[in-house]
C-alpha cells in the first residue's frame, strides 16, 4: 500500500502540474499548490496564493510537507533574464523555502534541453537549475521529460491542426522521444516517495530510439484520421519563421527564435543511461493510444 504522503506542488495550474494534482488525489495525497491567481475550492487541495518570488509564499506552501515536486517553470519568455528568473531563480527559491522547513524530498522537473545549455535560452536556464538541485543537502530526483503530450496541451496543438490538414512541417531531419502526461505525473509521485532513491533521468514512452520526425507526423496522422504529407524546413527557414512570428504575435508568438535553435537539433531522444528503473515505474500508455486519445479529447474541446 502507498502512504499517503503531504506534497508541495509548484505549477499545479498548468497543463502537467494540473495532471499531477489529478494524480495524487486519485492516490490519496494531500496537497498545497501554489497558485497567482484565485481557484475553486477542491477537496484535498489547499491554494497557497503565492508566486516562486515571494518568499513569505513558499514558506507558507512547503509547511508540513513530505516532499516538493517542483514543476512550474518558463518556456517562451521575451529574454534571458525571463529564462533566469522562471527556472533558475525560482527553483533556487523553492530549494530555500525546503531546505529551511526540513522537507524530506524534493523532486525537479527538468527538460532534455538542460543536455544542451550552449543550444537555447531554455537549455541553459534549465541546467543551471539542475546545478542547484544538485548542491542542495536535500534528497533530491531530476527528470527530464521529453515532449509531453495529452488531453490539455496546447504546446503540440498546432501540430495536431496541421495534422489534421494534412501537411506537417518538420524542423530538419532528427529524432524525438515522447511521453503521455499522465505517465509523467505518475513518475513524479512515484519520485516523491520516501524510498526513492536520488538520481536523474530520462522517461519516455519505452520506444526503443525514440521516433524520427516523420514517424511523429504520421503518428499524427493517424490519430486524426488523416494520411499526412511532410516538408522537412532547414534551419535557415525556421529561423526566418521564428522571425516572422515574433514580428506578427509579439510577446504571444509560439515559434521563438530561441525554440527554433531547440527543434533544429537533430536528437531529443531519451538516454538509455539515465532510464528510470523498472522498479520504480514504466510507461503505461503507448503513443499510438495517447495521440489518439488527445485528438479526440481537442475535438470534444473545440480545439480541433
């Protein structure tokens, strides 16, 4: 049987910390998430209004707790300086705020990117934030997800879209590995454990070598129903679209400079090396299921 176990949730109001809150009730933990904005009231929820720069906050979150499962983060801030204060000075705020209460765990979700610090802004902040969970006295587990996926994603959305068009673009040849967010969320209550062990690693979907990216397209494909044709952009083009975009959505544009530098290398496939150990999980949800269990979730939802 699981103990139950008292949790720190940071980005429980996003799409993998929301899965996550969803999990760990299922699984009879207790909560305290912290949130910038008012929510409803949930049983086995306790909102901590609160923000990863107030430190009165993140005392008032870690109180009691078992273990810190550390998810919030920035992907597509304007600068460095955004990068530096989401991932880096936060997660060193968190560290404080468990270190100073005596939490016993404290997990970190990390990114692939971190493998890669010199290829993008979001590389090197989220390494750097690896660096200071791994300084800390703390008993600690990193993971770096792959791309995650699954019902509430809008960060894959526009690829389901031009999925379901028929033609995907592709950044240059490459491979990738995937993972179904409610796979994740278990992985990170099972790190959360008292029995864990301190260690980093690389989930995925258990598919050996990941996929190449016109795998992923027709996977696609398939989950919308549509046979798909691929164009495979250079770098040069998706710099100039990252441009574009930037110029047509400001603040708001999905294709950043800096996330076109990320999608341009060639292997985010997940390291055998740094597999979790069976003993402490495995996938449960094949890609093939889970795409197609997304894009039926984003047409009941509108979005597709």
């Amino acid at each position: 049987m699981v103990a139950t176990l008292k949790l720190a949730i940071t980005g429980g109001t996003g799409f993998v910390g929301a899965r996550l809150l969803d999990a760990a009730l299922a699984g009879g933990h207790h909560v305290r998430a912290l949130t910038r904005r008012p929510q409803g009231p949930r049983d086995g929820v306790t909102w901590i209004d609160g923000a990863l720069d107030r430190p009165a906050s993140l005392d008032l979150l870690v109180e009691g707790a078992n273990a810190v499962i550390h998810v919030a983060g920035v992907v597509n801030p304007p600068d460095a300086a955004g990068f530096e204060a989401g991932n880096v000075t936060g997660t060193g705020a968190m560290l404080a705020a468990a270190e100073k209460a005596g939490v016993a765990r404290f997990v970190h979700t990390s990114s692939l990117a971190a493998r890669e610090p010199r290829m993008s802004l979001y590389g090197a902040s989220k390494a750097r934030s690896e660096t200071l969970v791994a300084a800390s006295p703390l008993a600690t587990a990193i993971v770096r997800p792959p791309a995650i996926y699954g019902p509430g994603d809008r960060e894959l959305l526009e690829m389901f879209k031009m999925a379901a068009r028929g033609v995907v673009l592709l950044p240059p040849a490459g491979r990738l590995s995937l993972l179904q967010v409610d796979d994740l969320a278990r992985l990170l209550l099972a790190l959360a454990a008292p029995t864990a062990p301190s260690l980093t690693v690389e989930p995925d979907d258990g598919h050996r070598g990941g996929w190449t990216h016109v795998e992923f397209a027709n996977l696609l494909g398939a989950a919308v129903g549509r046979k798909v044709r691929t164009l495979s952009m250079p770098k040069r083009a998706m710099a100039a679209a990252a441009q574009a975009d930037r110029l047509l959505r400001g603040a708001n544009a999905r294709l950043t400079p800096d996330r076109a530098a990320y999608f341009c290398h060639p292997d985010w496939v997940a390291d055998p090396a740094n597999a979790v150990p069976a003993a402490i999980w495995s996938p449960e949800i094949s890609t093939e299921q889970g795409l197609a269990a997304t894009a039926k979730w984003y047409r009941a939802a509108g979005w597709l």
